[in-house]
C-alpha cells in the first residue's frame, strides 16, 4: 500500500512568488552604486581594446584600399595602356637655377652669374622636362611665398597650404613683386621677367621670403606641382651700398672683402698701412703675408683670416705682368711678378721656367728676390 507524500508547501523553494508585484518590481531596479560599477567596467576595457583595436582597424583599411587601388589600375591597364600613363603621369613646375643672393628691394632678381631665372615643367617621376603636349605652353605665375613654407614632407603640399602660404604687401604699401610676375613655357621652359621686390622682408615671420611657381590656365584640370626657391632674406636697397662684391675687382675697396666692414676696426687698421683697395690687400699678401696678418690683428681669428684671404684670391686679375732684375743682369736674369706681387716664375739667361718648374735652389732666389722689395712697387 502506497503511502502519498505529503504535498509540500508550493511556495517553498521559489521565493520569489512569495513576494507581490510592487515588491519584485522593486527588486529588479539597480540602485545607482551597481550602475555606476557596471560603466566603469565597460570604460576600462573600452581602455584596454582601443590601443590594440585601432592599429588593427588602420591597417585593415589600409590593405583594402591597397587592394581596390591595384584592381583599379589593372582594369584600366586591360582597357588602354595610355590612359595608364597620362593618368599617373604627375608634372610639376621647377625653378632650374638658384638665385643670386643677396637680393635687395628694387635690384632685379636674378639667377647666379647674373642669368635669367628660368622655369621649368618636369614630369616628376622622370625627371625629363615636358616639352611637348598643352602643359608644355602653359601661362605661369610668379609669387612671393612665406620663407619657412615647406609643406608636410619636404615638396608635398596640397594646392590650399601653397594658397596659404603667398606673401601680400602690407597694407599702404606697392604690390610686394614689381614687374612682369607672368611667362608663358615654350617647349616646357620659360623665362621669368625684370622683376623686384618693393619691401624688405624683416617684417613677415620667419623674417624671409621664398619665390613660387604655379600655372594659371590648367586647361585641362590636372594639377601641375607648384615650385619654389629656397629661402633668402630681401634687404632694403641702402644695404646694397655695403654690399660685397663676388668676386671683387682689384679696385674695389677694401671693406668690400669679406669680414672687413665698412669704417670697422680692421677697415681702419688697414687704412693706417695704405692698404685701401683689393689690390693692396693681395700685394701685401703675396709680398709679406706675416705683416699682413699682424696688422689685422689678434681682433681677426683665424677662421675669419681664412674667409678674407679666400674672398681676396677669387679677384680676377689682369694679364700684366713684371719682371724684378738684379744689378748687373743686364735684363736677362730676373723674377715675374704678376700685377700683385704674386710669383709667377723666373727668367734664367733669357729662358722662362713656371714656379712650379723651379728647383729649389731657384725658389731660394726668388725668396731673396721677394726680400727686397717693397709693396708699392707695384
């Protein structure tokens, strides 16, 4: 006979039933101490995923743009190898000599060796000037750029920064560029006018200017690179009249020479020994250099007796020479002086051997030749 076991309560067990519903209701809201834990959990692995996830998404991206770009050019590559070519093709302007500096306000800018600037279209991944095709006559434009212009990296800049970046008069003032600023390229090379700056350019930020380039009739919409200088200060027109001179001539003032300024303390020291121009600078070197060097001085360091001794050698000098004859040589004997005392080499019983031909016997000669004479024998 089978006993039932006795129905237990049915409630047991299952607490929840016990409650009414305004009570369970109340136990499913959180309080705030949970919700505030539970952000707190999420914002910290937020923290830990993003420096992991985010590289990984870049270079997912990056792979598939990769991807696309490649499946694109083959594509055009089936349909016609020479939409490839003009498509990629990527053409920028190029100044093709530096400027000759220093540039003052009002003097013409010029190329070194008193040239013409010239303008060029290149095609940037060869490197060969365009001298065919649209772009090759295009109309250019000349401007003035921000000397610490240089783009992101170097020679990348949008077409925007280089906007940007154009230099204008300050106001009251004349155009910051006097003269023809436009040239039209003929077969890929143009010439830039007589043009000048009105204004120094101590005033912008960085205290120096760059020139520009850039096409203005883009016919056919495709950007053409923009050119630029490398940076120079402008000086005001009165700095000229100090100005040293490259090379400088024999008649040039001696203050024109490198690390002597004007009315400075070298200049008079100099002026004391009438040593006025180039000429009595190179006499005196080649004749007594030691005297040379003690009349400038302690003031004048070595490096700076480099820089002046250089800039003095690079004087062109004329074709006249001289002969230094002993007594009694009847003319036939002597030493050959260029025009500022330099040895050049001697002459033996009417025969003339170079110095670098000379024994040593012969520069021992020349030497004492040297001894006596004097700089304003020349």
């Amino acid at each position: 006979m089978s006993h039932k076991r006795p129905q237990e309560d049915s409630t047991k067990g299952r607490p929840s039933e016990a409650f009414t519903p305004d009570q369970d209701k109340r136990r499913r809201v959180p309080t705030l101490r949970n919700v505030v834990q539970e952000v707190m959990k999420l914002q910290s692995v937020q923290h830990l995923l993003e420096p992991v996830l985010e590289p990984l998404i870049r270079r997912v991206v990056k792979e598939e743009v990769e991807v696309a770009f490649r499946k694109h050019l083959n594509n055009m590559k089936r349909n016609g190898g020479k939409d490839v070519n003009s498509t990629s093709r990527i053409l920028q302007l190029q100044f093709l000599n530096n400027l000759s500096l220093p540039v003052f306000t009002g003097t013409r800018i010029e190329a070194e060796e008193c040239s013409v600037i010239k303008v060029a279209i290149v095609d940037s991944l060869t490197g060969q000037i365009v001298s065919s095709g649209p772009e090759s006559s295009a109309k250019v434009e000349v401007v003035v750029l921000e000397g610490d212009f240089d783009g992101d990296e170097g020679d990348n800049w949008t077409l925007e920064e280089f906007k940007n970046n154009i230099v204008r008069e300050r106001e009251g003032k004349k155009p910051l560029l006097a003269g023809d600023a436009f040239l039209t390229l003929t077969r890929g090379i143009g010439l830039v006018g007589e043009i000048s700056f009105s204004d120094n350019s101590s005033w912008t930020r960085s205290r120096r200017f760059r020139l520009g380039a850039r096409v203005v009739d883009g016919s056919d919409g495709t950007r053409v690179r923009e050119a630029k200088t490398e940076s120079f200060i402008v000086r005001d027109h009165r700095g000229e009249l100090y100005k040293k001179h490259h090379p400088p001539s024999l008649s040039d003032e001696v203050w024109r020479l490198e690390k002597i300024g004007k009315d400075g303390a070298f200049h008079k020291r100099l002026s004391r020994e009438n040593i006025n121009c180039v000429k009595d600078f190179l006499t005196m070197l080649f004749i007594d250099p030691p005297r040379l060097r003690h009349i400038l001085g302690t003031g004048m360091s070595a490096k700076m007796w480099e820089v002046t001794v250089e800039h003095a050698r690079t004087c062109v000098l004329d074709k006249r020479m001289h002969l230094y004859c002993p007594p009694g040589s009847q003319q036939k004997s002597g030493v050959v002086f260029n025009i500022v005392g330099q040895v050049m080499g001697l002459l033996s019983e009417c025969q003339y051997n170079t110095i670098d031909k000379l024994s040593e016997t012969e520069k021992l000669l020349i030497i004492c030749s040297t001894i006596r004479l004097k700089p304003k024998t020349w």
